[in-house]
C-alpha cells in the first residue's frame, strides 16, 4: 500500500457515530436500572458470573458478596467508569433492551453514507470504543439508519488497554497487521486522538457541536469533510 493511504478507519463511538447523550441519557440509566436483577436473578449466567468474580477480585472481596459487588459496580456506572465486567454487564443489559425494540440507536446523518462510501473505496472498518464488543456490535446493528456491522470488519474494546494510552494503539496495529501510518483513528476526546498519533496513526478529531477546550487540529464537524 503507497505511504499515506488510508487502509483502515477506527471509529469511537460516543460524540463521533452516536449522540454522546444517547449513551448517557438511555443507556447508562437503562443498565443501571436493571444491573440488581441481573446479578440476583441471574448469578449463574456464564457471563454474569465472570463479570461478579472479575469485580470481586478487583475490589479485594468474595465473589459471594453479591450485595458488595453491586455497589461498586453501582458507584462504577454512576461515574462512567470504563471497567471491563461493568461493560460485560451493560451488554448484557443492553442487548434484551435492542432485542425487544425497546432500545434504538441514533446515528448522525452523514455516518452510514461515510461508512458505505469508504467501503467502497476498499477501506477497512473498525470499531474502537470502551463499550465492550458485544455492546459495539448491538448499537451498529438495531442502529437508526439499518444493520451497519456488515460494513464492520471487527471491533476492539477496553481489554486491549485504555483508549488514552498510546500502547493500546500499538497493539491494535499489530492485531490488525498493517503499518500504523495506514490507520486513521476518529474521536472526540482530544487526549485519544493525542494517544494514536503517539502511536503513529493518523487522528482526525471529531468536534460534532463545535470547537472543543483544547482542540488539536485537524478536526471536522462531519464524516463527510474528511479525505482520506
């Protein structure tokens, strides 16, 4: 591939594909609402029951102390914390609400356009976003312009490291296998867009409601001023 092309885009998803207040005005209370059934009523889930002992083990405890682990993970929601067995969780959640209809999620207009266009120009297509994968897939799937995650071709999520440290994007590169002068990372958290171009990629910020504290150019309101 000829130095300076594009290959692959990674998308964050809050403030850049999604209304950021879709995720904490819907989402956020959704799961929280519902994180105390979860853990009673189904303790025994696979899922469930991975995500209370990795709580546990974090927070010093026994997994047995439901009622400890749920509060901290309580106090994790209510802080937007990006822990990964809180994620498990919101995933869990979030995908009975999408399944049922209850949950939908919005997109910016120019994002599906974006997306199907750069597609077509043979670019790959990543998601990179502190919702666990399972959360990323659900949102581009019962998304407000249709099943988005045929244009996907693979999510990352916090278990590779923190979206603000500059390793992480390392390690995506080499997952990814391609030079990391062909990765295009697109954010609207000035402090990731600053860890990838650490790492060596490109970073474009994405600044949806105007300038941004702290900006770091370039930056666009929109996919559709982006060249690749």
């Amino acid at each position: 591939m000829p130095e300076g092309r594009t290959g692959a885009i990674f998308l964050d998803i809050e403030g850049t594909t999604t209304p950021i207040e879709f995720v904490h005005a819907v989402l956020f209370p959704f799961a929280r609402q519902r994180l105390p059934a979860l853990l009673r009523e189904h303790a025994t889930t696979p899922v469930v029951a991975e995500a209370v002992r990795d709580t546990a083990a974090i927070i010093g405890c026994a997994p047995v102390s439901i009622d400890v682990v749920l509060r901290q993970l309580l106090e994790w929601s209510d802080a937007d914390q990006k822990i990964p067995p809180l994620k498990a969780l919101q995933g869990v959640i979030w995908e009975a609400g999408f399944l049922d209809g209850t949950l939908l999620t919005p997109m910016y207009p120019d994002v599906a356009p974006a997306l199907r266009a750069w597609r077509g120009q043979g670019v790959d297509l990543y998601v990179y976003s502190s919702g666990s994968v399972a959360a990323q897939k659900l949102l581009f799937r019962h998304s407000a312009a249709g099943d988005l995650t045929g244009l996907l071709r693979g999510h990352f999520d916090a278990t590779v490291g923190p979206k603000v440290v500059a390793e992480s994007y390392r390690t995506i590169a080499q997952s990814v296998a391609r030079e990391a002068s062909e990765l295009l990372f697109l954010s609207d958290n000035t402090r990731e867009i600053a860890a990838a171009r650490t790492a060596g990629w490109r970073a474009v910020l994405v600044e949806r409601n105007g300038p941004v504290p702290d900006r770091i150019p370039p930056a666009v309101g929109s996919f559709a001023e982006l060249s690749l």
